[in-house]
C-alpha cells in the first residue's frame, strides 16, 4: 500500500502543473522590414528551445523531488538553471510581442510625457537606448519602470538574469544576444538595432504601462529618472 502510495504521489506530482506553452509569432516572419525571414525563422525555434527546456527543467526538479532528492548537486544545478531558462523565454516573448511591421506610433499621453519628461526628446530617448545596446557582451537592453519612485530607466541583462530590476515593469526589450543579428548583420549591431527602434511597437508598450500597478506611476509624471 505504501508503494501504491508513493507511485501515487509521484504520478501527481509529475502532472501537477500544465506545461508552458510556445506562443505563435510565425506572423512576423516577412513582416519585419530589414529583418531578413531566416532571421526571425531561427531566432523563433531558439525561443521554442526554451520553453521545451523550462518544462524538461520542471519535470526534473519534480521528479528529484518526489524522490526526496533536494539536497544534491543536481537539485541546486537544475534550481539555478530553471531562472535562466524561464527568465530567457519570458524575454523573448516580450520581445517579439514589442515588434510590429513599420512600427507603431507612441500617441500622445503618460508614456510618451514621461519618457520626454525623463529624455528629453524620444529621439534622445532612442540614442540612449540604442547606447546601452552597443554595451560589449550578450543580453537585453530594457526599458524598466522601477518600483519605487516610478522612474523610467534603461538597464541592460547580462545573458537572461542578471540585471533585472526587482519588481520592476518591464516596458521595452530588446534582444543583443548575438544570435538576433549576427547571421544578418555580422558585427554591425548598430543597424540591427536601428532597424528594431524602427519597428517598435509602442501601442504593446503603452499596454504594458497601463497594465502597471497603481503605484508604479507614470500617473506621476512628475517623477523622473534624470534631468540633464
Ligand atoms: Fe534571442
């Protein structure tokens, strides 16, 4: 009966959660204009990759579990690498989810006031963040609304999950790992990442303000960043 019992438990614990799903954005391959289809067509199955690993990753943990395997080398390897793996998907999706063909205007309203308030213009807002994406090395470059003083900051993630602001909302990616441009662009990642500043979405963006929770404020516009 024990055994049953254990089997039973190990079962359930195995199916407990649903498995991540892979959203669909075939819809931007030739959509995307300077970005080449085998581009966003490789970069799509990187993303896949992901979430197949995060749920590979969740059912390991699950079963280390139930065996009562916490303690190991494996738990703690698996432990970390789940961030990374979920952190990486997660990214990607924001990603590709601020993309649209041409682009989508910023309108008039709380986002485009506070990123003038905080830049100057959203030109120079662009600069800077085009700036902090030819940092050296592999990451993202994200507009972040950080919690506090709900000031708009542009901070760069090293690899998937080091650098994100806790509890920060997440605005703007943008991906710099090398696979995002370098089959296309080779070492220009200065054009790759004009062509993504052409072709942001800003209605997502606005979304994702409006989203936000009440005390991140950009219904406070008067709060900045940084004045130069
Ligand atoms: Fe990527």
């Amino acid at each position: 009966m024990r055994r049953f019992l254990f089997f039973l438990f190990l079962v359930t614990s195995l199916f407990a959660t649903n498995p991540y799903v892979a959203k669909d954005f075939s819809g931007l391959i030739g959509q995307i204009p300077g970005l080449a289809d085998e581009l966003i067509r490789m970069h799509l199955t990187l993303y896949e990759g992901y979430v197949k690993n995060i749920n590979l990753i969740t059912d390991g943990l699950k079963k280390l579990q139930a065996l009562r395997q916490e303690g190991g080398v494996s738990f703690g390897a698996l432990k970390k690498q789940w961030s990374w793996e979920y952190d990486g998907m997660i990214l990607h999706e924001l990603y590709f989810e601020n993309l649209a063909p041409g682009g989508r205007a910023l309108e008039d309203g709380p986002l485009l006031k506070k990123i003038t308030d905080t830049f100057k213009t959203l030109d120079s807002f662009k600069r800077e963040f085009k700036n902090v994406g030819m940092i050296r090395g592999i990451g993202w470059v994200v507009l972040t609304c950080e919690p506090i003083q709900g000031n708009l900051v542009i901070n760069w993630i090293d690899e998937h999950n080091i650098g994100e602001l806790v509890k920060g909302k997440t605005l703007l990616v943008m991906d710099v790992w090398e696979h995002a441009y370098i089959t296309q662009f080779g070492l220009d990642r200065g054009r790759y990442i004009d062509i993504f500043l052409n072709n942001i979405n800003w209605d997502v963006v606005t979304k994702r303000v409006e989203q936000s929770s009440k005390k991140s404020s950009l219904k406070n516009p008067s709060i900045v960043y940084r004045k130069n």
